[in-house]
C-alpha cells in the first residue's frame, strides 16, 4: 500500500477497518432509533385526558396554588406546581393562556395576573419540580416531595432513557396544563394558547409542533434551530444529534398551523435572530415577529412589554395576527416592507448592522424610514447602508411593535 503524505499506512488501514465493519443495517438502525425517539415525543401530543388536581391553602385574591399529577420519572410519580388564575367574566366563556418559565424561574403568581388583567384564564407552571418558595440559601426554588427532573445545562442529559430527560416531562408538563386548562368550565377549549420565556421560548417552540391544540403560542427569545448557533448553544449542540434529529423544534415546525408571535431584541446574546428566522420560516401558519430594541432579557423583560398580550387577543377576536408582512423586497440598497395591519402605525425604522457573528454581539443601529399607507396595507421603505450585515424594518403602533422577517446580505 502507498503511503500516504502525513499519514501512515498502518492507520489508513486501521481507518478502514473501522469504516468497513459499519455496515449499512448500522446505518439504518440508528436512523430507525431516531425515528422511534421522534414518535415517542409525538405521543406527548395525545396527553387529553384531564390529570389530576391537588389543592393547597394557598391563595391570593382569584389565584389559587396547585399541583397536577404528571409523567412518571424513573419509576416513581411526580406532580407539577402551578398558579391557576380565572378572572371574573359575566360575558361567556374566558380564553386561556398556559405560561412556561426560562432558566432560573419558577410558576409566577405575576404573570397569572398580568394575563387575568387582560380577560385570560392562565395557569403558569414550574417545569423543574420546584415550587415558588426560594431555597434556604436564596439561590434557587424549594423542590417538592413529588419534582421529576431538573434542567441538565444546555441538553446535557441526551445521553439518558428518553423518558428520564428533562425537555421530555417539560413538554408533557406544558401539554397536561393545556388539558387541565381547557377542562375548566370557565375556559373556552378551542381558545387556549401558550407562551413561554427564554427556555420557555424553547419549550413552547417545541411544544407547538407536538400539541396542536394551542390557538396561539408566544415564544418570547427561545428557538430551535440553536446547533450552528455561534454562542454556547452552538458549542454544546453541534455534535449533538439526539437535539439536530429528536428535539430541535425545526423538526417539527412543518406541523405548526396555529398564528404565532416570535417576540424579542436584536441584542439578546442566548437566542440568535437567524435561528428565531429558521423556525418561522419553517412553519406554514401565520406568524408575527416582534423584535424591540433595548428590550433586555429576562422574566419581566419579556412579560412587561403590551405586545404578547395585543397578539394573543387579535387571534381570539379576528382569528388572525393583528399585523403581518405581506412583501419584503431589496432592490440595490432600497428596502421595502409591507404589512397588512388592523391598527394604524405612527411611525416606522429600519434597524440594521454592518457587524459579523452573534447577532445579539453585534451594534444595532435604528434609521429613520417612510411610512405609507393605503387602506389596511402600510409600507415601510428605508435605503439600506451599504456596509449593512443584516437588518429588519420595525413598524409602531403606540407601544406595539411590528416586525419584518430578519433578514442578512448574502455574501
């Protein structure tokens, strides 16, 4: 055997040894793993039947604390803590709304509230077995006598039973808190969306395209598509097939029809717009993107602004996104979007980088653009820098914010 320049012959043949003795059956029986993985966390979306509710003396006002029963952790059964509020309605039914907390979070009694205020049922929900007391060294959240698994880094628990894994009991977490919700006499069923911040952004994004049931969903920083991300997602998922083949809700986002609201900043440093843009390019339904700047990244950050609670209350009333982009075009460095809107605009920008790399790494700058309008369609133009990287137009209405598809200059 000739040797080859810098490798020697001996490992060459070593190297296929190695690559002879996988044969194709190997091949197709880890693609058949993966194939019965992505069945199993599609069955999570036939969780309908209504589990059951433990009561506590808890209370406050219309709020009341609880636990529900949920999946079985390695062996042994677990209960999920939650806030449940219903305001008073004397009109008919109440929409409803099922709240995901991110890293470090807990079920929010404010946030129940914060919807309650705006004529929803909600019911937010602790996915890492804690309740809302903080730990005795204030780092953390009390863990209950009934908590299934807690949340392993960034996936770091891919290598155990599906089952055992952290995203699969917070899904079905997620999904049981829909059948209890939608259970309730005074809750619409057909009227019961989902948001969720930061890794609840993550798990409503993946939660969408396994129940389909969710009227709406609101994602607030979370995403999939995280594997080429260029941060510490990236890092830990590249070479993590379980997340590119199983997890990553883009492997499910074919599926997702109900309007969605995809709400962040151009400076969040955890989720990358380009991975946001994947995922609502690759569902079919509607959708509306909300990137405001300055905006920040946290629980409050994400529930404060009106625009998650506007969205909600425009697919219960009209069915539809209060706003949508209908046309996006470049030509030479004149940018062009129109949006078909219910709500007048009084103002409109173009926000645009002329940086590389993470997008929430980058300098953002806002430009002034013209706004036009002509009937329920307003077009936002705007000249783009021609040292501009990526950017995306911004319409305002009052303190609601429409966004245009991110978009980046193709090198």
């Amino acid at each position: 055997m000739k040797r080859m320049s810098g490798f020697p012959a001996v490992h060459l043949i070593a190297v296929l040894f190695v690559l002879s003795s996988i044969t194709r059956s190997d091949v197709l029986a880890v693609a058949d793993d993966f194939a019965v993985a992505r069945q199993q966390v599609l069955d999570l979306g036939s969780l309908t039947e209504t589990p059951r509710v433990f009561e506590t003396d808890e209370t406050d006002g219309d709020l009341r604390a609880i636990y529900f029963e949920a999946l079985p952790w390695q062996g042994k059964p677990t209960r999920v803590f939650a806030w449940l509020g219903i305001p008073e309605n004397t009109t008919g039914k109440l929409p409803g709304v099922v709240l995901v907390h991110g890293g470090g979070g807990t079920a929010f009694k404010e946030w129940v509230e914060k919807w309650n205020s705006h004529g929803f049922a909600a019911i937010s929900i602790a996915v890492e077995g804690q309740t809302d007391k903080r730990a005795e060294d204030r780092k953390g959240w009390q863990r209950h006598s009934w908590a299934g698994p807690q949340r392993d880094g960034i996936y770091g628990d891919s290598a155990n039973p599906l089952k055992d894994q952290w995203m699969y009991h917070a899904v079905a977490d997620t999904g049981l808190a829909n059948t209890l919700l939608r259970s309730l006499p005074e809750v619409d069923s057909e009227n019961v969306g989902v948001a969720g911040i930061s890794w609840g952004g993550v798990i409503t994004s993946t939660v969408i395209g396994i129940d389909t049931r969710f009227r709406f969903a609101i994602p607030t920083y979370g995403c999939g598509h995280l594997f080429n991300a260029g941060n510490q997602y990236g890092r830990a998922l590249g070479n993590n097939e379980l997340y590119k083949r199983v997890w990553d809700p883009v492997v499910r986002m074919d599926r997702v029809n109900m309007p969605v609201q995809w709400l962040s900043w151009p400076g969040d440093q955890h989720f990358p717009l380009d991975c946001q843009a994947a995922c609502y390019q690759a569902a079919p339904g509607p959708h509306l993107v909300t990137l405001i700047p300055g905006m920040k990244h946290g629980h409050g950050a994400g529930w404060n602004p009106p625009d998650s609670y506007a969205f909600a209350q425009s697919i219960i009333d009209d069915g539809k996104p209060w706003c949508q982009q209908t046309i996006a075009t470049l030509d030479g460095d004149e940018v062009q979007v129109t949006f078909e809107s219910t709500k007048p605009f009084d103002k409109a920008s173009l926000v645009w980088t002329a940086d590389d790399g993470v997008t929430g790494d980058r300098e953002w700058t806002s430009s002034s653009a013209v706004l036009s309008r002509s009937g329920d369609e307003w077009t936002v133009s705007a000249s783009l820098p021609p040292q501009a990287t990526a950017w995306f137009v911004n319409a305002n209405s009052g303190k609601l914010t429409a966004s245009s598809d991110f978009q980046e200059r193709r090198k």
